[in-house]
C-alpha cells in the first residue's frame, strides 16, 4: 500500500506558519497527532482511508513543517484548526479523529466549535485533567527538552509507546518522528498538556456519533481510560484494537482503518 500524493497547504495564523496535507477525496475527517509526533503518524491509516475520504491531516504548531511559538494551549490548538478548517474553505462539518493530545484538543474544539463537527473519533486519549505530580512532570519534559533536545523524550518515551510486539522498523520510525520535533514546541505542549482543562465535564454533552478507539496494549492511555471515555458519552461505540500500544493507527492499520470505516457506514 502506498501513501497517495498529497496536496500541500500552509497558512499563517497568530503569526506562526501552519503546514497541512490532504489526501484523497470524499467526507472530510481531521486527522490531529499526538505529542510529540506530527502528521505522519497518520501515514499508515490514510493509505487506506484517502480511496473514501478527505483526510485533512495538520502537523500542529510546534510540530512537523509547522512554525513553532513558545506557547501553546488546547484553546490555541482548537483555533488554529478551525481556522485552518476556514483556510482550505471546508464548509461542511467534518470528523475531527485525534489521538491522545489530539483527542484532548478534540475536547476543545467540541466546546468552542461544536458546529463545524459531524462526529468525533477519539483515539488512545483521555479526559482528566493533569495530575499534580503529571504537572511537575511535565515541566521537567519541557525543561529537559530545552537543554538537550527533543531526543530526550523519544528515548523516553520509546519504550511505553507501542506494543511490546511492534516490529523494529516501526520503532526506529516513531523514535525518529518524536526526535526530529522542533524543542520549542514539544516544551510548549509538555506545558499545554500539564494546564489541560478537565474534560470529564464535557462527555455527557457530546451529541455527535462518537467512535472511541483503545489499543490493547497501551500502557500511556490504557484501555480502561477510553472505556470510561466511552461510558460517558451518549452513545459512543468503543473499539479495542489488539495487539496494539498508544499509536494505534500506525501499529494495526489495518484494523484501525477498518473501525474507522465502520463507523462512517462506508
Ligand atoms: C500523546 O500521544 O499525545 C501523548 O502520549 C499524550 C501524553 O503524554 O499524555
């Protein structure tokens, strides 16, 4: 399976340059990475999905070919979509599907921009806020990062974010997206992450088709996180993806992008 060719847009908003790709055509779905990754973690799905719809898919500020800005929040992240949402005159509502930072910035969007939405798919995330010693945590990421640079957290993180069984090339890919990140914006979303509000509050207000997608094997957002998710909002379906970590789209594609299609009735 090859990845089609994408069509490449940038735009500045609040003075820094966001890049996005899309792929293929059909209903849209937004597609929004989690940290500290980009838009390629997406790659693995949209090979299969772009054939039935128009995969937006963004690298975040601070992320990817993105500019970076020493700060950033989930209100900014939600308004940088939107706006991109504006800027590829995508008029009607679309899928927003996040994983982990990207659900929790799903959250965000379905408070501020509950209109341009026709469902969520919230993938690998959860909906509590940061726990104290989370907060402290994280603004030693951030600092760490700073110092030493964004090899620091893919050394960390390697080895909790994919399933035990994960092929070794699959590894090395993941491990070079989290290094090849701008630092100033991984410290930026450590940051982001650690100040989240507490969505909890805002499940039982979704209203929209909600599909919700746990990895058998993640131990960073494990899969009784995302049932509790899926308890809370009105009738959200929930999918286990087996043998999989936190990167569910790019560790079992195939099934990831089946659930997907599922969903979409397609
Ligand atoms: C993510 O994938 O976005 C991160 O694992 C989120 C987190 O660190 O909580």
């Amino acid at each position: 399976m090859t990845l089609p060719a994408a069509k490449t847009s940038e735009f500045e908003i609040d003075a820094v340059r966001l890049v996005c790709d899309t792929f293929g055509a059909g209903p849209p779905i937004l597609f929004v990475h989690g940290f500290p990754l980009d838009g390629r973690m997406w790659h693995p799905a949209v090979e299969r999905l772009a054939a039935r719809f128009r995969c937006i898919v963004p690298d975040l500020r601070g992320f990817g070919r993105s500019g970076t800005s020493p700060q950033a929040s989930m209100t900014r992240f939600a308004d940088d979509l939107a706006a991109l949402l504006d800027h590829l005159r995508e008029n009607q509502p679309v899928v927003l599907c996040g994983l982990s930072m990207g659900g929790i910035i799903g959250f965000e969007f379905f408070r501020r921009h509950r209109a341009r939405l026709a469902g969520l798919i919230l993938c690998n995330t959860r909906a509590k806020p940061e726990s104290p010693e989370g907060v402290v945590r994280r603004e030693k990421t951030a600092t760490d990062v700073l110092r030493d640079g964004s090899r620091t957290i893919a050394d960390a993180m390697i080895g909790s974010i994919l399933a035990p069984t994960a092929p070794e090339a699959l590894r090395q890919w993941s491990h070079a997206m989290m290094a090849s990140q701008p630092p100033i914006g991984v410290a930026a979303s450590a940051r982001a992450l650690g100040t989240r509000p507490d969505s909890y509050p805002t499940l039982a207000r979704i209203d929209l088709p909600t599909l919700v997608i746990a990895g058998s094997h993640d131990t960073i957002t494990p899969p009784p996180t995302l049932s509790e998710i899926a308890a809370g909002i009105p009738g959200a379906r929930l999918v286990t993806i087996e043998n999989s970590g936190h990167l569910s789209p790019a560790e079992q594609p195939d099934a990831f992008a089946a659930a997907v299609m599922n969903y979409a009735g397609s």
